[in-house]
C-alpha cells in the first residue's frame, strides 16, 4: 500500500520503514549467528543461489579455453558456443585471422593417422615431420603425449603439455611447440618449463618458421598443406 501523495510522513512512521528496510534486526542477527548450517543446507543454498542452468556457472556450460589470452571460460549452450573470452580477444583474434596464416579449426586429419589437431598450423607441422621422416631426417614424432606439472607453483599456470615430441636420429628428444600467435599464459608457461626442466629442450615454431618453408619452396613438396 502507497502512501498518499501530498501527505508527510512523521518521524515515527519513516522510522518504523527504516527499521522494515533494514536487512536484519538485532533479533534475527542474533539468531542467525547461533545458527548451525549442514554441509547439506549449503548445497541446497548454493544450487538454489546460481542454478545448474547458468551458464556462468561452472556446472551449467562447456569448458573452453581462449585461444588468445588463454584463460579458460564457460560457453552456453552449443547454438551460442563462444571461441574467445572477451570482445577484446575476439578482435585480437579476428586480426590474427587475416595476418596471411589462418589458425584454422580443431579436427581429425585423415591424412596424419585421424589425429586431433587443435589448429591447421599443428596439423600443417605433424606433415612437415612426416616429410622430414621420409628423407631419413628424424625417426618419429608424438603429439601432446606428456604434460609436466610444476609442483611448486601453487597459482597461475601450473602445468604445461608441449605440443610434438620429436625423436631425433642421434638418439636425442626434443619438444616442439606450435606457435600462430602468443599469448600470456603460453609465455608464463614455457618460462616455467625452462625453470623446471632445464635438462630438456623446447623449440617454438612460429609464423616466421612457416613463411621461411614457404619462401624455400618446401611446402610445394608436402602433400595436404593447409593453406593459410
């Protein structure tokens, strides 16, 4: 019920609405202090706060991860699936898109044994291998078969999964990671692998690596090339 316009309210009446408005009493402040809430009673509450279906909730959407930033985020439901995380890396990555070397789409590739590929630029590398093993110049490679945790880091990034693992023909191991553009999270990433694993050898391969390819007239050799 509205007060009636044009009539002033007395002190007592806008105290009693102030007392209403108040989110607790002293009583129910009170009560609620001695109150003992179960492990079950929480559940109950936090599900009934956010709801499965919130798809900003980590139980209502799909986990993806930026391929610019690199944070992880959730998408909503898959007619609205997301690729990056924020207008600021979509733009990034839209850029990126028309630099001359597209990143290109996750999927099998029927020609490289039906393997997964995150993008065409992996896709493109696992062929460059494959050449190299045709002419004798290494024995084999593997795709993201090890991830190495970095016990002591207790926030931020704290594992790492190197994209090839290549064996060389001396008998040495390498670990190649495929690099269209960087980003944070990458950087920090192999940094720490650096720290940790010193006894082991990265290499990036990045854009300059492939344009280097393209400019010697290899990639005219390699059967399937993705072109950018």
């Amino acid at each position: 019920m509205s007060w009636p316009k044009g009539k002033p309210r007395s002190p007592e009446s806008k105290e009693k609405i102030r007392i209403s408005m108040l989110p607790h009493s002293s009583e129910v402040a009170e009560r609620n202090r001695n109150r003992i809430i179960t492990q079950e009673q929480r559940d109950k509450m936090s599900i009934n706060r956010r709801g499965e279906g919130n798809v900003r909730w980590k139980g209502g959407g799909k986990q993806f991860t930026c391929p610019v930033c690199g944070k992880f985020f959730y998408g909503e439901r898959p007619s609205r699936k997301r690729t990056y995380c924020s207008r600021r890396c979509s733009t990034t990555g839209i850029l990126h898109n028309y630099s001359g070397f597209s990143r290109g789409k996750g999927g099998k590739r029927v020609d490289i044994g039906n393997i997964y590929f995150r993008s065409s630029y992996e896709a493109n590398y696992a062929r460059y291998l494959n050449f190299l093993i045709t002419n004798s110049e290494l024995i084999r490679w593997e795709y993201e078969p090890d991830t190495f945790e970095f016990a002591k880091i207790k926030r931020g990034t704290r594992q790492y999964t190197p994209d090839f693992k290549v064996y060389l023909n001396n008998g040495h191991i390498e670990y190649h990671e495929v690099k269209g553009w960087d980003y944070p999270k990458g950087i920090t990433a192999r940094k720490r692998f650096a720290k940790y694993f010193p006894h082991l050898k990265l290499i990036v391969i990045d854009r300059d690596f492939f344009r280097a390819l393209n400019k010697q007239g290899i990639l005219s050799l390699i059967p399937n090339w993705e072109a950018g």
